[in-house]
C-alpha cells in the first residue's frame, strides 16, 4: 500500500532529536518520528523504558512501541537503491547504517528532495546528504528466505513499481520497460527477476559513474547482461554486490533457500487514528502499555517560560509588576531625553546670556542624573531576581535528586547530570534578559509613537519596520532552539571523556588506550564544532537578513517623506534617527533571541529531572488481595514474591522468581556470576521492578508508597557502596542521621576498624579520598560494613558480596559479627563463598534467572544438587589450584613484604 497521500500530514521539517548516551539512538529515533506526525512523547521517559521493558537496540520491539504509540509501523527489508525511490514509497523510515568502527547505528531518513536526502542522525541532529553517499552508510543485511515467498514479494506492486521506474531512469521507453518486465516474468522460478534487478543495478551505477549516458546505449548493456548471466555461474558477469537476491554460498543448501541482501527499515506509514493507547485490556483488547512507556506518552511537553514566571512570582506578585512599570518610565524618559537634545538646537539662539545657557545645561544634566537613578535600581532588582532564581532551582535539583529512582540515573550518563547541575549559574542571566526584552519592546513602541506625530504619512512603513524586526527574529527561533539544543547535547557528550579520563586514568594508561580515547574524544569534538560553526551561521545569516531588510525598508521611508515635503525641515533631523534606529533597536532584539535559546534549553534540562516522578505506585492486579492496613513493624520483615519477572532493556534478568521469606530468617544466596543475584537483591532496593508476578514486604505491595519507608529500614553492605573523599567519621555516621554516636565504638570493633584508625594520620578526622582511595579493597569494605552497623531500626540487611577483598579468617568473623549484630532483622547474604553459606538455616541457589535450589545447606550438600557442586568445585580450587606448588607465595604485612617464598624451588 502506498503511504503516500497519508504522510503528508507528517512536519515538511524532520524534528531534531540528539542523543544522550551512545545507546540512544532508538530512542531518539523513535521520538524523532512520532514528534513527525504531530504525536508528543518524552524522550526521557522513553530511554527510561528502554532501559527496562523496551529493548531499545532492536528494531523489532522499536516497531511493537510505535504501533502501541499511535503511527502504522512495519518493519521491512528492501533492495537498497529502493529507498530513494518515490514508486517504493517507503519514507519516512528509520533505517540501520554503519559506522566507520563497524557499528549500526539507527538514523531516520525524512524526505527526498531531488537528489538530497532529509535525515535526522541522533548523533549528530539533522543533516542533508546526497542519496549516492548515504546509500554508503547504510548497513547491508543478508537475511535468508524461501525462494517461493521472494518470488511472490518479485511479482507483486512493491517490487515491480519500483523496479519499472528504475528502467525508466535509464532511459527506456514505456514499451520497453514493459517488454523487458513481461519477459522476467515468464521465467517460472526466481532468476529471471533477480538478474533483471542485477543487471539495471549495474547499468545505473555506471551511469551514474559517466561511463555511458543514459538512453539507447545503456539499454542495449542491460540487455547484453541479461543474455550473458548464467545461472551457475552468476558472478562472473555481475559481481555479488549488485545481487539483491542470491543463491546460499554452503552448496549443501536446498535450492529452495535464498538469501536476500537490502537495507533493514522501519517504516511510518502514517499516524493512525484508529490507534489509541492501551491503557486496560479489557476497554482495548489490546495488551496494556509499559508503565514506562505509558507515561512517555501521558507527560505533557515542558514549558520553561511558564515554570519561570511561577518562580518569578514567589518574590511577590508586585516585584515584577513595579519592575516593568520602572521599565516603562525610564523608557519615556529616554525619548523625552530626545526631544530636550533637540530643543536645544530651537532654543539655544534665545539664550543669549551665560546664566540662562548654565542653568539649561545643569537642567538637562539634572534629568540625565533622573535617568541613571532608575536604571540603577532596575539593574540592581534584576540581579536579585537572577540570585533568587539560581537559589531556587539549587534548592529545588538538590531536593529532587536524592527522591529520583535509580533507573533514571541509570539510563542517563553522570556527565550529562553533572553539566546540568554546573549550567544552573547561567540562569542568573534570565531576568536581565528578560528585562532587556521588555525594554526593547517599549523602546520600539515609543519610537514608532514619535515617527507617527512627526510624519503621521510614514507610519505604515515605520510599523513595517518594526514588524519585520520583531517578526523576523521570532521566525528563526525554532531553528536557533534547535541548534542550540544540538550543541548543548555534544557538550554534555564531551563532559563524559572528561569524567572517564580522570577516572580511568591508570587503567587508560596501563592498557596504552590513550590513542582510542583520543580518538573517540575526536569524533565528539568534530560533531560540537560543526554543531557550534552551524549556529553560529545561523545567528549571521539571521542578523544580515533583518538589517538588510530593514535598512532598505528605512531607505524607502525616509525617500518618500522627503519627496513629500520637498524640503528639509528641524523635526526631520529627529524622523531620521528614530527611523535609524529602529533596525538598531532590530539588531539588539535578534542578539536577545540568539541568546534566548540558549537559556530556555538551559532551563528545559533542568527542569526535565524536577519534573520526574518519583517513586510510582504498582497497580494492584485482580486477583492479588494485600493487606492494606499499616506495616506491623515488627523484628524483621516478610518477603514473598510469586512469578516474579524482570526485565531490563528487552531482556529478561529474573523469571518465575517463587519466595517467601518470615520476619528475621537469614538466608545465604550463591550462584555463578552473572546469575541473578544481586538483580534479586535490588528488588527490595528499587532497583528493579517486577514486569510480572507480585512483591509483597510485611504483606503490603512493594511501592512508591512504601518503597522509601522500607528504605529507612534497610542496611546495605556492597562494594558499590560510596566512600566519600571526607572524614573518617563522616564516612562512618553517614547513614545514622547524627543519631547513633554512642554507637561508634562498636561498630568499629566489630568492623575491626581500630587497627586501621590507628595507622591514620589524622584518625576519625582523616580524609580517606576519592572513593576511598587512601585505603585498601578490604579496609573500604569495613568502612562500608561499620557505616552500616551505625544504622539504628535496622529490619532488612542486604549483604552483597560484603567482604570481598579479605582473607577467610577475617571474612568468618566478620560474617559471624553481622549475623549477630542484626539478629533480630532478616538478612539475606549474597556470596560466592560457598563453604561459609553452610552456617546457614537455609540457602538460595540462582541460575540463569531462577531459583533453581531452595532447602537447608546440609541437605543440599548430601544430595546430588547444584550447591553440591559449587561447593566441590570451590574446595577443588582451593585445594589443588590455590595450594599447588607452581605458586610463588609473598606475604606482605602493614605495607611490607615480610617474608617471601618460592615454593617449586624457582
């Protein structure tokens, strides 16, 4: 079906959608095609769900959101060269290229014009490329097929169309393209159409190439190559490349197999009215949205001007008002400055005596005085306004960001947060800039009000003026917000190679990786500065446009009006600067509206994080019935999960998850790694959230409601805990809320920390670094576990590979001290030390996603089990690989090596 008289409802100009991360671009590409057809989605919520439900890197579940989303998508695989095609009809599409690392990359190509191509690159934003070298860059896929099934596909209006228009191009008559088309089709199986397409392929290319011209002579070549080719022997008069449909290289395979070689598309066909959102399955009949991706289309777009002047009016109502009203005197009392300079020239020849010219001269410098009196006040009223903003949206981030869930940190780059955070000093600027706004716009009004009373007959032209030097500017600001949003996009991409080399900065080097980083570095750098160098022109070319508008329109105006009153006259002196500066008061207007774009993207990445929601609540499912009393707070908590399921990113982490767990069991879970326990963990962190199934604690539904409320209560102890580059007890009553002081002592000594407090030089007051890098691996790990001692109404300890980086004395005894510590509390321990689970009342074993093993450790070990194994496999390590003698054992002790052996004798 063409798409044709469909789509072009769909935007003349493809949205520009830049991505965050490098794992975006399906994302983006997907918003940039809804927001094509006039659909509003959230990016952010968006690269949200592709971090959980949504697989964002393919393209089949990218088809499956955007049918669910409102457009007829449908997703194909097409003979290169068809993309460019009008008969093919298959743009808009997003389609997969390569990169020049062998990456695949989605882009979208929007509409051809002539022999350019409209493509929207997430990497880079939009951009206009020739259909020759696009065609380049996109991915060629070989996929296989039944020979049957392509022969259908060959004789239908979607090949054939396409195919007939590509003769054409050569330049043969209707009846020989018909002629030519009836004669594949005589041919009964599958090689008459496949070297027809190869055959006009080759020839076009070299057209295109000037070997020959288009006309009798290249279709004399098609039909010499369509004699020649031979089935058996199909590459030696056309090289493979030019194959759309081939036969299988393995010669064992059937002849009935074919492997089909094109570009991957998804293709919009248009915005389909029938198609609504399914929010419930039983109004719908279609299968409910993601939370995720319902809320993609549910938020409404941001509006920074209105989240600013709601700031604007915390300062009080009347601020603002009495702001513009000193805007509007001082203003006048510049035109009226105008006219005193003016007058001077009438008066100044009856001011014959010195006295009379000295008072006229302090008189005139009195009002000018007036005048700075009330910009004084003005500027300093912006300046505050500016200050109370910047407070505000500090006080408004740091407030929100503690509040976020960890799946939007985790689909966002620390860089990209962090060079929000830093922008937020530049919104200081917004109320001078609007300031300057409203004082241009009275200055354009009272200067057309002097125009008028001077030469009421020039006053359609002066409006003129001022219109196009309103207008004009106000034209380009979708194309200036655009661009400046691109550039801003790769200024937060550039800040993550600064993030990444100061963090991996040893790692860099020790692996000589500076070349790649570079480079990388490079490609970012290159894509800001043609972003940087395309506003910049922009800007320019805006500029000279409205002054040479402008100016011409000043030029006729000031003609007339001479031509008019045939002479000179002292009120013209005045016409001609009022009219000359009116393309003056345009230019500043233009450099307000360049600088707009840049505040307002400002202000629109700083509120997409405080507009988030938060915590979300669960849906209660028909057939759960929780108990929604209060959480009983009691000793420990309860766990049960049924059928739980995770997913993240499109790919299932947790399956069929069945567990129940009373109040204050601890419980010990190995597995290999990589096999999903610490996934079963972040369930009760928030990490995660159950695609299917049911999370109950303390009988109630694991939600926004009480999610954080459970948090209070929990004591985490993970080597991904931070320690923070500042004092040793900071670190330490980090969690306690300055309530658990008497504890210090003992939760040192259980943590066996006073051996390391000892070495330091400033004790509880030294710096441990950045992450806690003036300690070792295992002294880190005590500092994370006594952090977590100090915590008080301790009822859920999640211990998650808690002693890595120790020996196995030290890690016996600390396990045993936490068990003790919180004893009351449920616990539940996450370990690959599976000797030491055997202290347990109980075990989980976890693989591929399951809970494969549920019992005591002791029946788990006297029969054939998964844990059996893991736990011989553990002592097989330990005592044949560990203690063999090929190892050169060292002992190094308080940062010396005391003794060193070499136990195979060298």
């Amino acid at each position: 079906m063409s798409s044709l008289g469909i789509t072009e409802k769909r935007r003349w100009l493809v949205p520009e959608v830049v991505q965050t991360s490098a794992m975006d671009c399906g994302p983006a590409s997907l918003k940039c095609l809804l927001e094509g057809f006039n659909i509003p989605v959230s990016y952010g919520r968006l690269r949200e769900a592709c971090q959980t439900n949504v697989d964002g890197t393919s393209i089949d579940m990218l088809e499956e959101v955007a049918n669910q989303l409102g457009v007829t998508a449908e997703q194909t695989m097409v003979p290169l060269d068809h993309i460019f095609l009008s008969e093919a009809a298959v743009l808009p599409a997003m389609v997969v290229v390569r990169h020049s690392d062998g990456a695949t990359h989605f882009v979208v190509i929007w509409r051809r014009h002539g022999r350019w191509l409209q493509v929207m690159d997430p990497a880079m934003g939009r951009r206009w490329v020739t259909c020759q070298r696009f065609a380049e860059e996109i991915f060629r896929h070989e996929f296989p097929v039944q020979a049957q099934d392509w022969l259908e596909w060959a004789a239908s209006d979607e090949f054939l169309k396409p195919l007939a228009q590509r003769i054409s191009l050569l330049g043969a008559t209707k009846e020989k393209v018909t002629a030519v088309l009836n004669q594949a089709r005589q041919e009964s199986d599958w090689f008459g159409w496949a070297k027809l397409d190869a055959s006009v392929r080759l020839v076009h290319s070299i057209v295109e190439a000037g070997g020959i011209p288009a006309g009798n002579q290249a279709v004399k070549l098609m039909d010499t190559l369509l004699g020649q080719i031979d089935k058996n022997a199909i590459y030696k008069t056309i090289p493979r490349s030019y194959w759309s449909v081939m036969p299988p290289l393995s010669e064992g395979e059937s002849d009935e197999k074919l492997v089909l070689s094109g570009a991957v598309l998804l293709q919009i066909k248009a915005k389909n009215p029938e198609i609504t959102p399914a929010l419930t399955k039983e109004t719908t009949g279609q299968e409910p949205l993601a939370t995720e991706i319902e809320a993609a289309l549910k938020e409404k777009p941001l509006q920074p001007s209105k989240a600013l002047l709601n700031m604007l009016k915390d300062d009080g109502i009347l601020s603002p008002y009495a702001l513009i009203g000193a805007l509007t005197v001082s203003v006048a009392a510049l035109l009226i400055e105008t006219l005193l300079f003016r007058g001077i020239f009438d008066i100044s020849w009856e001011l014959k005596l010195a006295d009379q010219r000295l008072f006229a001269v302090v008189a005139l410098m009195v009002f000018v005085g007036l005048l700075l009196l009330i910009e004084i006040p003005i500027k300093m009223e912006s300046l505050r306004f500016g200050r109370h903003l910047e407070t505000r949206l500090r006080m408004a981030l740091l407030r929100k960001l503690p509040n976020l869930t960890d799946r939007y940190f985790q689909s966002r780059p620390v860089s990209d947060m962090a060079e929000r955070s830093h922008s937020i000093a530049l919104t200081r600027l917004v109320p001078d800039l609007g300031i300057h706004f409203v004082q241009t716009v009275w200055d354009i009004v009272f200067t057309l009000t002097g125009i008028i009373l001077i030469a009421p007959a020039s006053g359609v032209l002066a409006i003129t003026i001022a219109l196009l030097a309103i207008l004009l500017p106000l034209l380009a600001q979708p194309l200036l917000n655009e661009r400046d949003l691109r550039v801003r996009s790769h200024s937060g991409a550039l800040f993550s190679f600064y993030l990444d080399a100061l963090l991996g900065l040893v790692p860099i080097r020790t692996h000589r990786a500076e070349l790649a980083v570079r480079r990388e570095h490079e490609g970012l750098l290159v894509e800001w500065a043609r972003s940087s160098r395309s506003l910049i022109q922009l800007s320019l070319a805006i500029d000279g446009v409205q002054s040479l508008v402008c100016m011409s329109f000043v030029g006729l105006m000031l003609f007339q009006h001479f031509m008019r009153s045939g002479g000179v006259t002292g009120g013209d002196l005045l016409l001609v600067y009022w009219a000359l500066k009116l393309p003056a008061i345009g230019h500043t207007l233009t450099t307000l509206a360049h600088q707009y774009p840049a505040q307002r993207n400002i202000l629109l990445r700083l509120l997409e994080p405080l507009s988030t929601p938060e915590e979300v609540d669960t849906p209660i499912q028909d057939d759960a019935s929780p108990d929604t009393r209060p959480i009983k707070r009691s000793t420990g908590v309860s766990i049960k999960i049924s059928n739980g399921n995770v997913v993240a990113a499109g790919h299932s982490i947790l399956q069929g998850i069945n567990l129940s767990i009373a109040p204050g069991e601890q419980i010990a879970i190995v597995g290999p790694s990589g096999a999903g326990k610490s996934s079963l963990v972040g369930l009760l962190l928030g990490w995660h959230r159950l695609a299917g199934g049911q999370l109950l604690v303390d009988n109630q539904i694991l939600s926004g409601r009480n999610q954080q409320a459970l948090r209070q209560e929990i004591a985490w102890v993970d080597p991904a805990v931070q320690i923070w580059n500042r004092p040793f007890l900071d670190n330490l009553i980090y969690s306690s809320h300055e309530n658990g002081f008497d504890r210090i002592t003992s939760a040192i000594d259980a943590a066996t920390l006073r051996g390391v407090l000892q070495k330091l030089p400033s004790g509880l007051q030294t710096y441990l670094g950045e992450g806690g890098s003036l300690l070792s691996g295992g002294e880190g790990q005590r500092v994370r576990l006594a952090r977590a001692l100090m915590q008080t109404d301790v009822r859920l300890a999640l211990l998650d590979e808690p002693f890595r980086g120790m020996d196995r004395t030290q890690r016996h005894r600390l396990l045993n001290e936490a068990r003790n510590w919180w004893a009351t509390a449920t616990l539940l321990c996450v370990t690959h030390d599976v000797e030491e689970t055997l202290s347990f009342n109980r075990v989980l074993v976890v693989e591929d996603g399951q809970i494969i093993e549920d019992d005591a450790p002791g029946r788990l070990a006297a029969r054939d089990s998964r844990y059996r194994d893991l736990l011989n496999a553990e002592k097989l390590v330990r005592q044949e690989l560990w203690k063999g003698k090929e190892w050169r054992k060292i002992q190094v002790q308080d940062g010396y090596i005391k003794s060193a052996t070499d136990a195979s004798n060298g």
